[in-house]
C-alpha cells in the first residue's frame, strides 16, 4: 500500500485517542501532530512537484498557498501510521506518490472532462473570434455612431418643439388681449394646427430613424446572434459536463456505502459548490475505507502565503470547511464515534453575568469570554436571556448592540423601548467611543494606524468572513500599541464601524495588522480563549442627556 505511511518518530509511549476527531472544531492529537510536522518536513525539502508556494518572491508564477491534511490510520496488521492529502490539485497538475489519489481524476488523459473541456475551449475561441472580426467592429462603431447622431437630433426637435410650444402660449395671450373674438379664433386653430404639424413631424422622424437603424443594425444583429447561440452552446455543454461530472464523485462511509455528491447535496435547486470533494479531508477518508485502514485521528493545515480574501497563517490548522465539506463529511463519518462538538457547548452555563451599573433605564454588563449576547440556535442561553429573566417587566428589544461570543467585557442593555431607541440611535450615528483591548500574536513594526479592510460572510465558510473589496461592506478601525513583550503586542482597538468579527480579521489579514489575536480559533490559534475585551464605552445617557463613561480592565 504505497501511500501508507509508518511514522519516522517512535510514537510507542502515545496513547491512542477515545474517539475521532470531530473535523468542524478540534484541537490535533499529538499523533496528528506529529504526522503532521513529518509531512512539513517533507513539504520543505521535496523536489517531486513543482507549486509556488509564495516562499520565493521572485517566483513569477502567481503564488497559491494550500491545505493539506494527514490522517492517523491503523492498517489490517495493526500497524500505526498515516496517509496525506492536498486540496484541489498543484500547480504542475502532478500527482505525487506521497499523496492518496483525488476521489475522481477528472485529469485522467482522454477522460470525457478533458474533451468536454477542449470542446468548451474551441468554442470559446470561436466566441473570440467573432468579437474580434473587423466587420463586427465596424459595425459596432457605425450603429454607435449612427445612434448617438439621432439621439443628438431628436433632442433638439424636441428643444425646438418645447419653444414652439411656449411662444404659441405667448402669441395666444397677446392675441386674446388685441385680437377680436373671430380673428383670435382663427388663430388659435392655426396655433393648433402648428402644434399638430410638429407633433406629426416628430413622429414620422421617429419612424424614419427607427428604420435607418434597423437596416444598419441587421448585420450587426446576425452577428450578436451568432455569439449569442455560441454562448448558449457552451453553457449547454459545460452544463452537461459539470453533471457527468458529479456523477463520478461517488463517497464511501465505513460501510462502504457510496454516495454521490448529487445526492448529498440533495437540493435541486442548488448545485453542488465548486470543488466539493477535492479537498483533503474526503480524499483522506475515501482512501482509508477503499484499504481498510481505520481512521484514528486527523488534522488539517496551511501551507504557504495567505489567500487576499482569507485568512490563513502558514503551518497553522484548520478546521474542515462548513459549505463544501461538512454535507461530504457528514456522510463518510456515519456511526464513526467522534470527540463532542465544542461548538454547540455552553461554555459561558456556569459563569455569573456581572452587572456593573444599572439605573431605571439602562444596565451595564460585564460579558464573559465564550457567552453569547443573544439566544442562538443551539444556546439559548445569553446575555439577553438572563436579563430578561431578571427583569420579566423590562419593554422594548433590551440588547443595543452586540459582542462576539468569544470577546468578553462592556454590553449595553435597556429597560425601556425609548432608552433602547436613543441609544441604538448614537450608535447608528457613531457618536458612541468604544474601546476595546487585544493581545496579538507577534511584534508590530508601527505605534498605531487605520485599518480600512471592507468585509463579507463566508457563504462556504460559515461564521469566518472575508475581505472583499467588491462585494464586501466598509469597515474601519483605528489602532494603537499599548506594549510589547515576548514577541506580542498589547494594542487598543478603536473600531469606526460594527461589523462581525471585524477586530479579529482586521488583526490577522496579511492587510491588516497581520498578527491575529491569542486564542482566536478562526483566524489564529485557539487556547484558553480570545484575547480581545471589550474594556471602555462613553455615551449620552439616555433620560439625564449627560456623557457617562465605564471602564472594565481585561482579565489578561
């Protein structure tokens, strides 16, 4: 079995875990670790692909880092080792002996996606062709030409028609002040006349230019129809193709039930979500249940420079992802015992909700880390279930504003509909000051700065958001160190705008700070929790019209 692989390291005195890993949220297994830090091993010194990673900057090729994955297997002579996978396919389109093979090789030479793929390709250049054809071109020019000069030209009538009209209302008044009742009648049905003349002038131009266009347009249109059917070719073969292709991608559970990615992703309406099942951990499972290995534990990382959008370090693990894996994965991890999922875990159940100022219309709470400010589908538990048991009379929504799970310190809340309503109001207009304070993993080279990184949800990857200069919404925070010790930086957040997760991203984005927050299990390094709090708020107080102030120090 070649792409076994028996460990380097003596893994004698490690224990075994209880269950498998639950792939959405974990912390590696020392044995996936050290898989793991073997696998980076090889990564730094092979030489049987050729793929930018981003290490080297006068790499012109364009640099694309990646997910790889290793799973700990135990093989039939019960002999402990591991199997590794990529995501997606490398640069030189190779397949490596050190990796288990993708679930379909749509590269397969003469494959029916190959020549689905040439087929697509040749009409493409045909569509190219035709865009570039000197008649089109001239064509094109002359109908915009044409169109422009007309436009041009039934403005003005139209200008002109407008003034006509308006000096026969002048003409009309005077004569109806000089003129007797017969002669004004004579000229009022020649200012009619006129006016119908013009109208019927207008008209028949239209008319005229309508048909100018058309005879000039014909051959333009022959030639947009050409493209247009070209088009519609290929989309009706790529169409064709893209389900062939679902078809093959067929995923085994330990029963060695298939099941096809159709059929997992079971909703008509929507199709499967591009690269679904070429990540690393179906190849992982598919390899282990098509040899009989059993799954022990596994672990996900990056490797090489970060994605624009994304967030990811280099070396550091990941979850699997929620859009395209977790649909797969549910099917291929069925009645395999796994760890509990963290997740849907009230961390936050036995913590007290410190209340730190309240008055008839307002309440100042203390959140804690990994407690959630409203009910969520799974927890209901929450900042805002709590106050509304303690104050059952309380109107209006209670909760002003929101704070991650994972980020602890100052909330505001309200007793009153009108409290709620002044307030939400300063913070829709950003009149509120907020501060909030973070450790960040590594030394910044700069005292302070703006960060203006606009943000959008993952709809792949949900809750992680993106950096998207197109789709995304603006977002803005302002930065300042605190202080520097053991290669971390203290800093104060001073966010201008509230989007979700907008500190930690700005923190970690190779745009941003570049160094994400401790403990931040999304876009760093999960530990013992976030180090971000949310430690000093200012803002009018809603009945007594006067600036109040509260400072709460962070526990790290």
């Amino acid at each position: 079995m070649q792409h076994f692989q028996t460990f380097k390291t003596n893994i004698s005195e490690i224990s075994l875990p209880e269950k498998f890993t639950f792939p959405f949220y974990y912390q590696p297994h020392l044995l996936a670790k050290i898989a793991t830090e073997e696998l980076q091993d090889y990564l730094e010194n092979q030489t049987d692909f050729t793929h930018n990673f981003g290490f080297d900057k006068k790499d012109k090729e364009l640099a694309i880092g990646k997910m790889f994955g290793v799973l700990v297997v135990k093989n039939q002579q019960n002999e402990l080792g591991y199997i590794a996978a990529f995501s997606g396919k490398l640069a030189d389109k190779s397949l490596p002996k050190k990796f288990v093979p993708p679930i379909f090789n749509m590269r397969t030479e003469g494959s029916f996606y190959i020549k689905g793929e040439k087929e697509i390709e040749q009409i493409g250049e045909e569509i190219s062709l035709l865009k570039k054809d000197r008649k089109y071109l001239s064509l094109k020019k002359t109908v915009k030409k044409l169109k422009k000069t007309i436009d041009e030209d039934l403005a003005f009538q139209r200008k002109k028609m407008k003034l006509s009209k308006q000096n026969r209302k002048i003409r009309k008044r005077t004569a109806e002040k000089e003129l007797s009742l017969k002669d004004f009648e004579i000229l009022n049905k020649t200012l009619i006349q006129e006016s119908f003349n013009q109208q019927f002038f207008y008209k028949e131009l239209l008319e005229y230019y309508d048909n100018k266009i058309k005879k000039s347009n014909q051959q333009l249109i022959d030639f947009e129809n050409k493209i247009s059917e070209l088009k519609q070719r290929r989309k009706k073969i790529s169409a064709k193709l893209q389900t062939t292709l679902f078809g093959k991608y067929q995923f085994l559970n330990q029963h060695k039930e298939k099941k096809g990615l159709l059929a997992i992703f079971d909703n008509p309406a929507i199709k499967p979500p591009a690269g679904a099942g070429d990540c690393s951990a179906p190849k992982l499972l598919q390899y282990a249940f098509q040899n009989e290995l059993t799954p022990i534990t596994m672990a996900e990382f990056w490797w090489g420079t970060s994605p624009n959008s994304e967030i990811r370090k280099h070396k550091n693990f990941y979850p699997a992802c929620q859009g395209r894996c977790k649909p797969i994965l549910n099917h291929m991890l069925q009645d395999i015992e796994m760890d509990d999922n963290l997740l849907l875990k009230n961390l936050g159940e036995k913590q007290e909700l410190e209340i730190i100022f309240e008055d008839d219309v307002i309440i100042i709470v203390n959140k804690p880390a990994e407690f959630l400010s409203v009910p969520g589908k799974e927890i209901t538990d929450s900042v805002y279930s709590r106050v509304k048991e303690k104050y059952p009379t309380a109107t209006g929504p209670l909760i002003v504003h929101r704070l991650d799970m994972s980020t602890s310190g100052i909330l505001v809340l309200t007793k009153t509909k009108e409290a709620n309503k002044i307030v939400q109001s300063q913070f829709i207009k950003r009149t509120i000051k907020k501060r909030y304070v973070a450790l960040l993993d590594g030394n910044l080279s700069e005292n302070s700065g703006t960060i203006n990184l606009p943000m959008r949800l993952d709809l792949d990857d949900r809750p992680r958001q993106l950096v998207d200069f197109t789709h995304g919404k603006n977002a803005k925070t302002k930065w300042k160190v605190i202080e520097r010790e053991d290669n971390k930086t203290r800093v104060h957040f001073f966010p201008i705008t509230g989007r979700t997760h907008q500190l930690r991203v700005h923190a970690a984005h190779k745009e941003g700070l570049n160094a994400s927050i401790i403990g931040d299990d999304l876009y760093g390094k999960k530990q013992n929790r976030l180090h971000l709090h949310a430690e000093f708020i200012e803002f009018v107080h809603p009945t007594t019209n006067k600036l109040i102030s509260f400072t709460v120090k962070a526990k790290f």
